[in-house]
C-alpha cells in the first residue's frame, strides 16, 4: 500500500484522485462498535448483518458476555436490542445509562430494537433509550423480529400462543418480520453523520 502511494505520488498524482484516495484510506480506519443482546439469536443477526455492510472496520459485543466493557477506542458505537413484554432488554439497557455521555461524545451512534409489534416500535424506541442518546443519534430504527415457537418450552409456548390469542393475532409456529430496505437505509444515515464528523 505505502509503495503503491509513493508511486502515485512520484506520478504526480492529480488533486482529486489524492482526496479520492485519502477519503478512501480514511474509511478503513473509522472503527465502529456494535453492541446488543439477544436472547434468541435475532438481534444478534441483524448486529451481524450491519457488521457485513459496515464502511470500515466493526467489532461486534455481546453486552450479556461483558459487563463493563470498553469503548474508548471506538468512533461510532450502534446498539441493538429486543422487546420483550413493552421492554428493552435490561442489559442493553444498563449498557446506555451507564455509557450515555460517553456514547454521546462518540461521533455517531446509531439505535435499533428488534420485536414484533410494528406499529408501537416508535413508541419503544423513543421511550426505552436514554434521551440523550435517542437526540444525539445519526439512526435509529426498528429492524425487524422473530418468534420461533420452537425455541421455548411447553409453558412459554403456552404463554405466548394466549398473548397472540389476547391481541387477535393467528397463531403460527414461526413469525419474522423484516422491514425491507431498513437496515441499509439505518446505515446510510449512520455513515452520513460519522463521516460528517471525522476528527
Ligand atoms: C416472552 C416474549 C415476549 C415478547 N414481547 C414482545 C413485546 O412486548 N413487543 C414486541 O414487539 N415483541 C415482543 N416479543 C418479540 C421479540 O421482541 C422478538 O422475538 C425478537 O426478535 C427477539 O429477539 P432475539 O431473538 O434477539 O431475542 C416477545 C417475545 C417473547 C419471547
């Protein structure tokens, strides 16, 4: 890379290519950090579907796995969780408050929950995240969720299936709801604002 520089240099590389190539360069070096909790296993997809799309480099944590995390070295930080019962996730919710003004000095955050009810998911995502971060992020957006009747025991199951019942909602062994175009549209505004704001 550094003698594929100096080669271009040597040629007398033009202005616009040598922004084009810093700006390029300058994309690999943004770190960004995605952080979220997942029961089971959806909301770690979608981390790890933006983690694929991501300009620059992502590291992925499991906020369940690490309770005092560091996040100093990152530019960005994007966090994910589910609903469960009108709920985030406790743990991803402990992560903001405890982080908040740290994430809020970040040049980007990006939030986004995962869950079923479509039409209440504005409500969560506004109520359930720490102002100061809902106000501060480049994105925040409902990705989508999954209820795989499968993966719970016969009480839960029996649970779950009254709930759907309760709400008129046809019971069926598998739901997924994904949003189309969401998660790319949710990284586009969070590029846009990190790349605003590059130290
Ligand atoms: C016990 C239980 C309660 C749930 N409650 C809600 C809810 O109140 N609102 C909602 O939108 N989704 C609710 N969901 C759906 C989850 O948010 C959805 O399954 C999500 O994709 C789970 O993410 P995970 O796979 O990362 O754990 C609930 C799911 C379960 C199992």
């Amino acid at each position: 890379m550094v003698y594929i520089k100096k080669m271009l240099s040597a040629a007398g590389e033009d202005k616009e290519s040598a922004a084009e190539r810093i700006y390029q360069e300058e994309r690999k070096t943004v770190n960004t950090l995605i952080a979220y909790a997942s029961k089971k296993g959806f909301t770690y997809e979608c981390a790890a579907a933006l983690q694929q799309q991501i300009n620059g480099k992502a590291d992925l944590l499991d906020l369940a796995a690490v309770r005092k995390p560091d996040i100093s070295g990152y530019n960005g930080v994007i966090i994910g969780g589910s609903i469960r019962a009108s709920r985030l996730n406790r743990t991803v919710k402990r992560f903001c408050e405890m982080y908040a003004e740290e994430l809020a000095d970040k040049q980007a955050i990006g939030l986004f929950l995962c869950g079923l009810e479509k039409e209440k998911m504005q409500e969560y995502l506004h109520r359930e995240f720490p102002q100061l971060l809902t106000e501060k992020a480049a994105a925040v957006s409902w990705l989508g969720g999954r209820m795989d009747l499968s993966q719970y025991n016969a009480l839960t199951r029996w649970f779950l299936k009254r709930i759907m019942q309760e709400k008129d909602q046809e019971i069926k062994e598998l739901i997924e709801v994904k949003p189309p175009g969401e998660a790319e549209e949710f990284l586009r505004k969070y590029h846009e604002v990190l790349n605003s704001r590059k130290a």
